[in-house]
C-alpha cells in the first residue's frame, strides 16, 4: 500500500470506532451471503486506518458476541462473515446509506398529546426518528401509534418554518461535521492505482457518512431543502464511491498479500 495524504485528510474527520469500522467493511465489501473476509486481508485494510491488531481482534471478539459476525478456520487463517442477523441490519439501513438521492417528500406534522397523556406515554408512542421541539411537542412523518388518537395532529409547510427549527431537527455539531466531510471529500485528489489504497479510501470516507446518516432520520432532508450541508455531503459521497469502486474480493486479497511499502 501506498502512502496517502488523502488518506490522512479522512482520518482527521474523527475517531474511529474499531467494531463500527468493521461493519462498514463486512457490509460494503461483503454483497452476497456466502462472501467472506479472511484475517490477514482485514488486517491489512484496518492497519491503513492506523488500526492496530491488538484493537482488531477486540471489535472482532465484541461482533462475534454480538451476533454481527461469524468466524471460520481453515488451518491457521480466520476468516469472517455477516451473520444472517448482521446482514439483515446491514440490509435494512442499506436504502439509506447508499441512497444518491434525497428521501421521497413526505408531510411533516406537529403532533401534541392530549393534557392528560403522560410525557413517557407520548414519546414512547412516536416513531424513533421522531424530533421533539419540547417535552410534549413532536415533528415526525409518521404513521403514529393508535395511541396518539386523540393528539393534536397538524401538517406543517415546511417551506414556512422559522429558523430556529433548524437546531431542533439537528444540532449545529452535526451539521459542521456534514460541512466538514463534504469539504473534505471534494479536495480528494484522483484515484491511486494501487487496489488496496483505493479501497481504503473508499472505506473510510463511507464509514464518516455512514456514521452520520444512521444519527438521523429523514426530517432533516424535509425541513432544511436541497442544499443543507448533509445533502451537500450525500452528493460528495456518491461521488466519492464512483471515484473509489467496490473492488472484488478476489482482486482485493491478491493485492493485500503486496508487501506493505
């Protein structure tokens, strides 16, 4: 592997959590059931993340107890694979994380609980990307539980919202971090030729957005327009995965047996 200023330009959007990291390989890399990511190849992309074995086999241990992950052994070499329970939670974020595109429009409502509604009661009642502007006040997109049947229940025009919404829908922290990645993403210079550089690249910029997206739901892409700094981020990563493809394993693990430079 090569060395990489653009790799160093990612690593300074944030820390890296090991057993996150992990995830966003095994679920971009590995499509199909039956694919499988062996020990040294693993070690070899992480090590490109300033990764060390040590933290390596820790989020291993922690996937596998979890039901992430499974592992096999041929001889002396381990290889790893989503279980059908990771590649299920995999699956189901995967419209999100990978979408080009912003989610479908949909309306937005105000929803308050009628007085004599507990305040647990109603956030419990809520969908779980639910953002709520007060205690007993809520902007989702619904449907609402059966419960929230004698709640006030209002559409809002999302074009007509005053400012200060913004900060409710998500914090000013995650939208420097949206500008940030963007940012970032944009100044990446051309693809390297060598497969294994390319393919960390890839797999850091992704693990930022993925990491950002999954903290939210669809409110913010309602509420805030075409060109908030998430949207300006989704559009750069798209890119970015053009730029960077998904490489096949089998070219992946001839490259990463090339000694380390």
């Amino acid at each position: 592997m090569t060395a990489s200023p653009d790799i160093d330009r990612l690593l300074a959007l944030g820390p890296l959590k090991v057993w996150s990291v992990v995830v966003t390989i095994m679920g971009d890399l590995c499509r199909a059931p039956e694919d499988r990511i062996e020990g040294p190849l693993l070690t070899r992309l992480v090590e490109g993340m300033g990764i060390n074995n040590q933290a390596l086999r820790v989020a291993l241990h922690r996937l596998k107890r979890d039901g992430w992950i499974e592992a096999e052994r041929d001889g002396r070499v381990s290889s790893y694979a989503l279980t059908p329970e990771g590649r299920a939670r995999t699956e189901a974020v995967r419209p999100v994380i990978y979408a080009a595109a912003p989610p479908a429009p949909v309306p937005v409502s105000l929803v308050l609980p009628e007085p004599t509604m507990a305040t647990q009661d109603f956030i419990d009642a809520l969908p779980d990307d639910t953002v709520f502007p007060g205690t007993r006040s809520a902007l989702t997109t619904g449907p609402l539980d059966p419960a929230l049947s004698d709640a006030l229940v209002t559409t809002l025009d999302t074009a007509a919202l005053p400012d200060w919404i913004a900060s409710v829908v998500i914090s000013p922290e995650a939208l420097a971090d949206y500008t940030r990645l963007a940012q970032t993403l944009e100044s990446l210079g051309p693809a390297p030729g060598d497969l294994l550089t390319r393919t960390i690249l890839r797999l850091i910029a992704f693990h930022h957005w993925r990491r950002m997206r999954l903290r939210h739901g669809t409110l913010p892409d309602l509420i805030l327009g075409p060109d908030w700094p998430g949207a300006q981020a989704r559009t750069a990563i798209a890119r970015t995965l053009e730029t960077y493809p998904r490489p096949a394993l089998d070219a992946l693990r001839a490259a990463s047996t090339t000694p380390a430079s």
